[in-house]
C-alpha cells in the first residue's frame, strides 16, 4: 500500500487519470448492461431503418432499437459516472448547481458523437466480426467519452 501512495504523492495527475478510468468502469459496466438489456429486450421488437438529423441506424445497424439502445445506455452510464466520480476520483465538493449545466452539456456533446458513431462502426465490422459489432461499437464509444470527459472534468465540472 505505501508503493501506491507514494505513486500518488509523486505523479499526482497520473495517479489520478488512472483511477478515473478504473472508476469509470462502473459507468462502462451500467452501460453494457443496459445495452444489453436494451437491445435484447426492451427494444427488441422495434426495428426499422431510423434517420434523423446525423443519425443513420439502418436495419443491420439496429434500426430505430439500436438507436434507443445506444442513447438510453449512454443516458444511465453518465448519470453512474457524474456521481462516482464526483465523490471518489475528484473529492468533489462544488454544489451540483453550480456545474451541472457544464456536466449536462459535456454529456450532450459526447452523447451526439456516441450515439452517431456505432451505425459506422458497426457497418465496418459487421461482416468481420458478426454479432460483437455492437459491442466494439460500445467500446469505440466509451473511448472517445473517456478523451471528452476527463480533461472536462478535471479543469471545468469538478474542480
């Protein structure tokens, strides 16, 4: 325990991108989970190519399930995240009000990308990889939230 404090004491923002991204993995676990909830039963039944705006779900991709899919998954794994990090990486201690409209906005922007992206990724990797498309869809995305959220984080929302 003494070789992890002291990790922490001499590379404090190391140390900390680190434990942001092992307690991000509560966010990652409450999102594959509705992903896969959401996907193999919520919207199960609903299909049907979708497009709206940048969004282009077609029938292989999800259709219109595969979309509510991603965004509800997104959705419940940022509402995880903000209070995880909040309290365990960050300590925290600003008044909600005053950062939620930053935190909101951060979701939104990273919340367009990964619910754009996966029809993409998907189309890409489907004919390699079948049904784990979706899957490294949802991994693509969790990365590219993780580059968005922590510099957000860090220097705007918790500090």
């Amino acid at each position: 325990m003494s070789a992890v404090k002291k990790f922490k004491n001499n590379h404090p923002d190391l140390y900390e991108f680190i434990v942001f991204n092992i307690m991000s993995n509560v966010a990652t676990i409450t999102n594959f989970l509705m992903l896969w909830i959401s996907t193999g039963l919520l919207f199960k039944k609903v299909d049907g190519y979708f497009h709206w705006w940048i969004f282009d779900y077609g029938t292989a991709q999800g259709g219109l399930g595969g979309f509510l899919s991603f965004l509800l998954a997104y959705i419940c794994a940022q509402f995880v995240n903000f209070f995880v990090q909040r309290k365990v990486v960050f300590g925290a201690t600003v008044q909600i009000r005053k950062v939620i409209f930053w935190y909101v906005l951060t979701v939104i922007v990273a919340g367009i990308i990964s619910v754009w992206l996966p029809p993409y990724v998907i189309k890409q990797l489907a004919p390699i990889m079948g049904g784990w498309a979706p899957t490294v869809a949802n991994i693509v995305n969790i990365i590219v939230q993780v580059v968005i959220n922590y510099p957000m984080m860090k220097f705007v929302i918790m500090k």
